[in-house]
C-alpha cells in the first residue's frame, strides 16, 4: 500500500472528477480546482496556445488530451509538483466497465495526450495500482503517462508508477516524434521508461523502487523500442539513478522489440550520469527476448560516474568515442525544436 499511502498524505481534498466546469481567465486561461473536472478543462479547450492552471490537490481522474489541443500547456499552481497530483489506478488487465475487454497498456494510463506541442510543468502524474492488490490480473503494466505528440515537453514533473511508469512513443512508425523531459522525477520497477519516441532526458531522476520478488534483475530502468529507420532514441543527459532495493537488483535497459514492429531497432544513449549501487555493475543490460539480444543493439554510455557505472567487462558496457558523443547531444535529437532555449 506504499503509493496509496503517499498520495493520501499530499495537499488538497480528493476530486473525484465530477463534471464541473473549470474556471475561466480571460480566453486563453483555465483554472482547475478541486471538485472540478480536469477533463472537462481540456475539453474546453477552443484554439492552441491555452492554459490550464491545475490548483493543488489529489485529482483522482483520467485525463485525454487530443491532437486538436496543440500548443496547450497543464501546469500546477506552485512549483512544487508534490502540490498537484493527477492520479489514477488502471492497468493493462483491468477490466473496462462496459465488459469490452481490458484496457491493455496505453489505456492504463492516467494521463494520454496526442496533442502536438504539449507543455506540462510543476505537478505530479501518478498511477497507483498495485500487484499485491489485485494478484488475479496477469497485465499488470500501470501507467502515469502516455505521450505520442510531437514536441512533447515535460518541465519538474514527477511520474510515479511501477512497470511502465511512462510510454513515449509516436503517432506511427515512420514518425520520429520528439519528446523533451526537463528536471522530471521518474520512479518505477520494469521498463518504467519505454517506447519508440526521440525523447531526451536532461538533469532528470530516475529511481527503482524496492521489490519483494526473489529473482534478479528486479527490473530495468529503459526500455526503448525505437524505429530502425530513426536514428535517435532515448538519450538520457547529466541525470541520475539511485535505488530503493539492493545492491546490483536492476539492469539499466533491455530493448523491447513488439511482436506487432519486429523491425524495432532499439537506441538508448546513457551520458554524464551518475549510476548507483542499485545497477548491475557487472552486467548492465539484459535482453527482453534472446531473439533480440542487447548486444545488438543501440545501446551505448559516454562518461558515466558513480558505483553503478564502473567498467569492470568491458564488453559489457559499449561505449561512445568522444567524436560519436558529440552527435548524441539535446540539439541533435530535438533538431529545430529547442525548448531547453526558453525562459
């Protein structure tokens, strides 16, 4: 009951998502409050270029952001992202109320959007669904967000899951959309980072959580899934991963290759970051399916520091030459789109 019990403690009553309409300032700006429905805000929304102010409190509500809301921004009312949380408790084998089945993966999520040009800042997007809680489901991936817009931009947000916290991926396979996360807080046990999306991760935490199984690896940090044909994938920058568990429980990825895209050629670029004890030192990848073993590939680290990021097999830990670092960078991955410029 760990999430449960954490985000009962937040500010703010619980709202239970009623329809009621959110506040209106001016034309471009909404203000939600608790009691109000946070859907019912994004639906409002009639241009691009809107906002909407989140207040704090615990939302407990799913949210649907669509490719019509361009440009929008959702942002908590301080800067303190534990203030606002939206949060919710869907998973993969959940079943849909009206008996169509289960939400699968991508519709476990407690916050989707397809809206191109998304900014979410200063608040908390959480998906506290339990294993221990519901030991009859079998899909228990949960997730806190799945984004698929281009020019997706997350600024101090927390993401708070435990398999599959966050899924960027694309609108198609030959679409390199790209996703900017900033200063986030991302926790998790099993591939809590995945999918096919170019999304750059910059001064962002990662941590695994503690967990009562008797296998190890206890789970992965990354899985990406990226398209053959795009030549950047996740790229995590200056961060850094800690742990709740033991020493050496996780892995830092293993690609993920989809039984539906088997031309996935999975890329992940780990650089300037500092690795805890938490990771397998000695052996740092693992693979998904040994079809499509790690080695394989895109898998690299460049001046990585820290416990978990000491070379003892080389071959085990394929690294980047200075010249290769250098077009593994925020401005190559993000091309024209440079939102790490803005004030």
């Amino acid at each position: 009951m760990r999430r449960r019990t954490l985000l009962a403690g937040i500010a703010g009553g619980l709202a239970a998502g009623a329809a009621t309409p959110a506040h209106a300032s001016g034309h471009r700006v909404l203000h939600v409050r608790p009691g109000d429905s946070l859907q019912a805000a994004v639906d409002a929304v009639d241009g691009p270029g809107r906002t909407i102010v989140v207040h704090p409190g615990t939302y407990r509500q799913v949210v649907d952001i669509p490719a019509t809301a361009g440009e929008l921004t959702l942002r908590g009312a301080t800067r303190d992202p534990r203030d606002t949380v939206i949060v919710y408790d869907n998973a993969n084998g959940t079943p849909r109320p009206d008996g169509s089945g289960t939400y699968g993966t991508a519709g476990s999520a407690t916050l989707t959007s397809a809206a191109p040009g998304l900014t979410v800042r200063d608040l908390t997007l959480a998906n506290d669904w339990l294993r221990a809680d519901h030991p009859g489901i079998t899909g228990t991936q949960a997730v806190a967000a799945y984004t698929y817009g281009d020019r997706t931009h997350f600024d101090n947000v927390r993401l708070l899951a435990h398999q599959d916290t966050l899924f960027t991926e694309t609108t198609a396979l030959d679409v390199f959309g790209r996703q900017y996360f900033h200063r986030c807080y991302i926790e998790g046990d099993v591939d809590f980072v995945f999918g096919r999306a170019t999304a750059v991760f910059e001064a962002c935490h990662f941590h695994t959580l503690a967990r009562d199984v008797d296998f190890t690896p206890k789970g992965m940090v990354f899985a990406p899934s990226t398209a053959r044909a795009n030549p950047h994938g996740l790229l995590a920058v200056r961060g850094r991963i800690t742990s709740g568990a033991e020493d050496g429980a996780y892995r830092i990825a293993r690609p993920w290759v989809p039984s539906y895209e088997t031309t996935a050629w999975p890329s992940l670029v780990v650089r300037d970051t500092w690795i805890g004890s938490g990771i397998d030192a000695v052996a740092p990848y693992t693979n998904m399916r040994d079809a499509y073993p790690w080695q394989s590939m895109r898998f690299r680290e460049y001046a990585d520091f820290g416990p978990g990021a000491v070379t003892s097999v080389p071959e085990n830990r394929p690294q980047l030459t200075a010249e290769e670092a250098a077009r593994h960078t925020r401005r190559t991955y993000l091309r024209d789109w440079r939102p790490y410029e803005r004030p």
